[in-house]
C-alpha cells in the first residue's frame, strides 16, 4: 500500500484499460456512475489518472476466485476482481 502512495505516474485511458484488462468503454461507464477514481484534467483532450489512486481502487475492489478448465482439462483457478 505504501509504494502505491507513492507513485505519482500519470496514466492515459488507453493504458488504465489496458492495465485492468477492460475496454476503454468499461472505463468511460465507470467514470459516468461515479464508481472509478477521479481524473485529472490537465488541459482540454488531456485527460490522466494516477496510478497510485487506480492501485488504491483496485486494492479496495473485492476480489472472488474463479475456477475453469483449461484446454486439457485440468482445473485451473485464478484470482478476478468483481469490478
């Protein structure tokens, strides 16, 4: 939690979708309901989240596992955020 504090990279939509696995549509749905971490304008078209804030977020997101087959057969579970 601590370097997430510290990091004061600014990312573009493109990379936050890119970073969370989600469409820049998900992004821009998120931002509508009030349910995603404020943006920072910086000038008209320039639009930057940072990624400390979008790692708190996501660290407050409850998480589930997931179990599925993979192609030959064999549980395979990993760990997805219900976001």
């Amino acid at each position: 939690m601590f370097e997430a504090k510290m990091d004061n990279t600014y990312m573009t939509i493109n990379q936050v979708a890119e970073h969370l696995s989600v469409s820049v549509a998900n992004i821009n749905r998120w931002r509508r309901n009030r349910d995603f971490p404020a943006a920072r304008q910086f000038s008209p078209g320039c639009v930057r989240w940072r990624r400390s804030d979008l790692l708190e977020w996501e660290e407050s997101r409850a998480t589930c596992f997931v179990i599925a087959l993979d192609d030959q057969d064999e549980p395979a579970m990993s760990l997805v955020s219900a976001a």
